[in-house]
C-alpha cells in the first residue's frame, strides 16, 4: 500500500516524463519491484515507464545489466559503484532515456560491521550524469524498503527537475 507522499512524488514525476517525452526504466535488487511499482500506479505510464528489471543476485547484476565483476567482489554489491552501473546498464538494456536502481540489505539480516542492515544505495540518471544517495538507518525490513522507494522516487523527481532547468537555460 503506497503512502500519500509517494503517489504524489509518482505524480510529479509522471508529469515532467509525459511533458519531457522521455522514458524511465528500473533496476531494483533490495526494494524488489516497489519502484516499478510507484511509478506504475500513476494511470498513463505506459507512456514513459518501460520495464524494470530485478536483479536480486550478483549473477543476474553482472550478465544482465552489466556491473562489473571485479567491483562487485572487491565493494560487495551494496555500494555507490554498484547503484551507479545498474542506472547504466538498465538505461541501455531497456533503451530507456533515464534509469531508477535500488541495492542495499534491507534485513532483518545480512548486515555486517562496515555494511550494517538498513544501507541501501539508490541512484538515478543516465549515461551522462548519475545522482546518488545512501539511506542509512534501521526500521525493519519493511519500513527500510517504503523510506527507500519514496527516497529512490524523491531522488529521480529532484534530478528531472534539474533536468528541465538546464533544458530552458540551454
């Protein structure tokens, strides 16, 4: 059941993709689909939202979408470089103009020392520009999961804003 916030942040998005003309895709590995999902539940994204695809295991990051073996041994798969080539690889695989991705451990465990549960990191953009941004705390799995959809939605509406700025200044 999506919040209030959400359904507006997917409205708002909604809106600058249709007047933009572009289209969006997603990579989610820890929020499952709930991206796909927030950008669904505004009617016409048929229009702009092309696919996501969901990357749970290393294997299906690396063949799929193309993130780099050797980042993934050394960072493990919950970190900025990750987040970073799933946005590129999902922008190329579904020939989308922009790219939503979510990787993080969303618990109760498999938290460790350096990565405890509850780091998630979300990123957006395309092949010229990523934004980036790491959730951080603890409130169980599924609370984890809403905070990082809306701030995955809230990142990527803040982007296209930026977007449509530098448009009407070109």
């Amino acid at each position: 059941m999506m919040d209030f916030e959400s359904k507006m942040i997917s409205r708002e998005v909604s809106e600058l993709l249709w007047d933009m003309e572009k289209t969006v895709g997603t990579a989610e590995s820890c929020t499952g689909g709930r991206i796909a999902e927030a950008i669904m539940s505004v009617p016409g994204a048929s229009k702009y939202f092309k696919g996501g695809i969901i990357s749970y295991v290393n294997e299906i990051k690396e063949s799929l979408l193309g993130v780099d073996p050797q980042v993934l041994e050394e960072q493990t798969a919950v970190c900025e470089e990750v987040a970073k080539e799933m946005v590129l690889g999902a922008c190329k695989i579904l020939n989308t103009n922009y790219a939503i991705s979510a990787t993080g451990i969303a618990g109760p465990t498999g938290g460790t020392k350096d990565i405890p549960v509850g780091t998630i990191w979300l990123a957006c953009g395309n092949a010229e520009k990523v934004m980036t941004v790491k959730v951080e705390e603890d409130h169980g799995r599924d609370i984890n999961l809403a905070i990082a959809t809306n701030r995955a939605m809230q990142l990527f509406l803040d982007y296209l804003k930026a977007e449509t700025v530098a448009e009407v200044n070109e």
